[in-house]
C-alpha cells in the first residue's frame, strides 16, 4: 500500500481496491490479508505469522472478548473479524468500501458455524449503515488513513460505538497535520476519544515492507500475465522507496487503543 496523496476520492479508493483485489491475492496473501505485520525480531520473515501477530496485539490491547460485538472499520476481505469470532465467539460486523473484498469475505461465511455471529457489507467508514450506540468495540487495521475526510470517519465511528466502547486501530504515520503521531491523537481527542495506547512501531512496518517487496519480486519471474508482472515490479521498487522514506521518518506505522469518553455525545 503506498497510496500517500489527499489528491483521491472515496471513488478512487473504492475503484483501487476492485481493481487491485486479485493482484494482492496473487503475492500478498492468498486470503486477502492486507495490513502490516508485527514481526517476531529482524530474522522473521513469515509475514503471515505476523499479520495474524498484528491481530492478537490488537485484540487483546482492546479488551476483547466473547461478550464482545465488534465494528471492523475496513475489513478488507475479513480476516481479523474471522480471526476475533473463532478465537473468542465475539459477534461482529465488517465494512469496506471495495464490494470484490466484501465478497471474497462474504465467501468464507458461507456454511461455517463458527462464523454465524460475524457479516460483511459494503459501504463507507464516513456513512455507516449502523444505528447509534451498536458497539462495544471498533476495530480498523491499515484503512483509515485511506478516509479523505477523517472528522467524518472519527465522527460516525463515535456515534456507532457505546459510551465507554473502545476503538482500537493500526495505521500508517506520516509526518502530517492529519496522520502525523502527534496529529493523530490530537483528532482523537477532539473526537470525544480518550486515549489509552499510542504505539509507534515503524521497525515493523520496515520489515513489512522488505519481506513483501522481495516475495513481489520472487512471483513477478514466474507470472506469465505481464501487466501483474509490471504492476509486482514496480510494488517491489516502491517497498524500497517506502523503506527509505521510513529510515527518514517520513513514514511509519502504530498502534491506538482508545475510549470513547462516557459523556461524549453518540
Ligand atoms: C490496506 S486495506 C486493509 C484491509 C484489512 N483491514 C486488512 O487488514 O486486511 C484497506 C482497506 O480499507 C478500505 N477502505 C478505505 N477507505 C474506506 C472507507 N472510507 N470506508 C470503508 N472502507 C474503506 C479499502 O477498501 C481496503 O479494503
């Protein structure tokens, strides 16, 4: 992921991650994983394990447990709300604006009863087809910084989650008034989010990238399609660019746990 302009609509994202759905399947993760791991030192290079490793820190950072009901902000082809209802029987819902990843999440449903309590749908962090007060918990990994309009996002994610409810993310960092460390709390907090962890952990991110920009590689010498060859190479040369851009500090990663404060307004 290198999308870093504000230059972009809800559309464009919508239409990137159609387009894009199939290409990431083919390299990133057969399952549709698509967030940054959390890597178990600088030897680990099993981005799967680390994926799912991002997950458990998340999950248990937030609190969450079988009595839970969980938003997941961007779900993606649904992995982490999958990964939450089979390991604690929480209920949950997912969202995501690309409807070739709700429907590859939808997919997985299908006939599974460990997974009766979770549903995907399509639709917007910024719009959300949920009534006031839903949830115990509102979970986003690697979306938000996505959102153009991210006072509209925090907002709706306010007014779905309960007082006292927890919303508990990963996202990218860059050194800017919206998603820079610093920046990031101050919009949360003007949210009406009190914050309890704020993490920034671009060791991972770095590593993230080496690990996924030399597999992009490995798989474009034997994709016979040359347009997903090209789009692999030129995933490759940007993981070097990002990498750099991380050694700079001009971009990073971490981690936000926090509480919806129990006299905001839903
Ligand atoms: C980097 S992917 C992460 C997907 C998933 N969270 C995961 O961990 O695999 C970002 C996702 O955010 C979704 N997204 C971006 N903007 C969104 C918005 N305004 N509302 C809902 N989903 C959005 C994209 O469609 C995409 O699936």
């Amino acid at each position: 992921m290198s999308v870093t302009s504000h230059a972009y609509t809800e559309q464009d994202v919508e239409d990137f991650f159609d387009q894009t759905a199939q290409t990431y399947l083919s390299f990133w993760d057969s399952e549709g994983v698509l967030h940054t791991g959390y890597f178990a030192d600088e030897a680990d290079s099993d981005y799967r394990a680390a994926a799912e490793r991002t997950s458990e820190i998340l999950a248990a950072e937030a609190g969450i447990d079988g009595s839970s009901y969980v938003l997941d902000v961007g779900c993606g082809c649904g992995n982490f709300l999958i990964y939450l209802a089979k390991r604690f029987r929480c209920h949950g819902e997912g969202l995501d604006l690309s409807n070739e990843r709700i429907k590859f999440a939808q997919t997985k449903l299908a006939g599974d009863r460990d997974l009766a309590t979770v549903e995907f749908r399509h639709g917007s962090a910024t719009q959300m087809p949920y009534e006031p007060s839903r949830f115990s918990h509102v979970v986003s990994q690697d979306s938000l910084f996505l959102v153009p309009d991210k006072p509209r996002s925090h907002a709706e994610i306010q007014r779905v989650l309960r007082p006292g409810g927890v919303f508990a993310f990963s996202d990218f960092l860059q050194p800017t008034k919206d998603i820079g460390d610093r920046a990031y709390q101050v919009a949360l907090e003007e949210a009406g989010f009190e914050i309890l962890l704020a993490r920034n952990l671009r060791s991972h991110i770095r590593q993230t990238y080496r690990v996924l920009g030399k597999t992009a590689l490995e798989r474009a010498e034997t994709t016979p399609d040359a347009a997903a060859r090209d789009w692999m190479l030129a995933f490759s040369a940007s993981c070097k660019e990002i990498q750099i851009a991380i050694d700079h500090g001009e971009f990073g990663w971490g981690i936000f746990v926090t509480r919806k404060r129990r006299n905001a307004t839903p």
